[in-house]
C-alpha cells in the first residue's frame, strides 16, 4: 500500500523533480495533476503493484502517455511515496525518421536514469507482414521480447507501460468484435515466463487527460505513426465508435470501465468461468434472471 499520510503539496524550486519544472500554475492544472496522481495511486493500490525495494523498467515510447506515467510516477518517488527503483527505456525500433536524438537529451536533462536500446525490428515487421495489413500485432511483440529481456539483463522485476483507461477499453472492444472473447489489457500481468511482471498505472486515468498533461508541461512528444501503417486499424475504428458514444452521452467510457471490473460469471455463458452444469434450484446465484441491475429492468 501507498502511504497516504502525504500528498502533492505546494511546488517550490527546491522541492519539485526537474520533470515538473515550469508547471502551469492554474487551478486548472493543478486539478488535473491532483486527478492523474489520485488515479495511479489508486489503480498501484487496488491491485497491489508495489513491493518496497522493486526496481522497475518504466517503459517510455516519446508519446504523451509515456511521458504522462514517467513525471508521475518521479513525483511519487520524490516525495518518498512510491518505495521503488526506476529506470525508463526507450526502445528505437528503426522506424523510419525517429528523432532517435529527442529521448536520451530530454531523460538526461530531466536528470532520470535510463537506458536507450536499439534494435531494428522494424526491418523484420516490414519483411514479415504482407502488403496492406498493418505492423502493430508484430511490432508489438517483437518490442514486448526486447523489454522484457532489457529487464532481466537491468535486474527489473517489472516492466511498466503507459496503457491507460481508453486503451483498455479499445482493447476489450477489438476482443469483442474481432476476436471473439471477452479480454483486455489487465492493470497487473505475469509474463508468460513467469519471471517478470507487467504494470499499466495509468489504468484509471483518461487518454484526454494524459493529453492536456503532456501538452501543458510542453514534453518533446515523437508521433506513433513514423512507420506509416496506422490508417484502417482496428483500434482507430473502435475509438471512433468510442468517441461517438461519448459525446451522445457524457461519462459513457468510464461506465464501461466500472464493468469491467464488476464482472458477474453467473450472468455470462462460459462453462469454464461458471458450473452452469451442476446449477440447480435452491443454489441459483443472487440477481434477477436477466443479470441487470433493478432500476434497468
């Protein structure tokens, strides 16, 4: 657990990590930050991240997510409230016009220990994927071997990821139309080795809000879409439908994301997840037949 008995304060120069160094001064901002911190701090508790004297791989792509996760969680461990070693890594993948310059400036001037890794896989996803379908499912794996080895050779027993609430989301949605299961990115994963785990604290918090944090502390963000291969994803077609149903209705994404994380087996159809088999009267689990809440019925 997290020690709550502190929270973010006042910033003076003396008492702020260099990554929040010219921080807005507006309410605004401040209430922004505030919710971010709240956010991982409550996702890092509730499915119980922190391990006093973990080292942790914090995983930093240039994009405003990254960033995001990267000033919070340097904020938590300066004011001692996240007991755990950092080191961010960046992995360049080759991608054509990467400013392979940008990260490894910006991480040293902000004073963060990292690593930077090269490893040209964009080459082997070019070669291995046939014309017209998209990189991300190889690349992602491919990039996914290279961290995880980056930890073990840094001695890491986690690898951390900016994934935030909306990606999620997209995630359980691309399951759902295009793969046919009900499955997303979990805040909390074993690796398949079993050796490392896989942290996503930004869990709770919105891509919008990662956004307007990034852009207010003016991090040098490097695009997702050098390699070229971004139009017609499945991923853009599900936030499309995302965004269209929050602005018809307001606070749609984290209504679904509260469902998530109130799962009801008995109310689903998979024999593996439930014993619909040996179900009988005088056994049926608590809730009306059709599994909705009473002021739906």
């Amino acid at each position: 657990m997290l020690d709550d008995s502190d929270d973010i304060g006042t910033d003076s120069p003396d008492d702020i990590h260099p990554l929040f160094h010219g921080a807005p001064s507006s309410t605004e901002f401040k209430k922004l930050r505030k919710r971010i911190v709240r956010q991982v701090r409550e996702a890092m508790d509730t499915y119980g991240m922190v391990k006093r004297g973990d080292r942790w791989l914090v995983c930093l792509s240039g994009g405003k997510d990254s960033y995001t996760l990267l000033a919070v969680l340097h904020e938590l461990k300066w004011r001692g409230l996240l007991p755990v070693e950092l080191l961010a890594c960046n992995l360049d993948q080759g991608q054509p016009g990467f400013p392979a310059t940008v990260l490894p400036e910006f991480l040293t001037r902000m004073g963060v220990p990292h690593r930077i890794e090269y490893q040209d896989t964009y080459s082997i996803v070019v070669d291995k994927v046939p014309q017209g379908r998209t990189y991300c499912a190889l690349c992602s794996r491919l990039r996914r071997g290279n961290l995880y080895r980056i930890a073990r050779e840094e001695g890491c027993s986690a690898v951390v990821l900016g994934h935030h609430r909306d990606d999620i989301l997209e995630t359980f949605f691309m399951n759902l139309f295009h793969g046919g299961r009900l499955a997303s990115m979990p805040p909390k994963l074993v690796n398949e080795d079993g050796d490392l785990m896989l942290f996503r604290p930004l869990a709770f918090v919105a891509e919008e809000d990662c956004g307007k944090f990034a852009r207010a502390m003016n991090y040098p963000i490097i695009p997702c879409d050098l390699c070229g291969s971004q139009e017609g994803l499945q991923r853009a077609q599900v936030k499309k439908l995302l965004d269209e149903w929050e602005t018809r209705s307001p606070g749609r994404r984290q209504v679904m994301f509260r469902a998530l994380m109130n799962v009801r087996p008995s109310h689903l159809a998979d024999p593996n997840l439930f014993d619909f088999l040996n179900l009988a009267t005088g056994a049926a689990p608590a809730g009306s037949d059709d599994g909705l809440p009473p002021q739906l019925r």
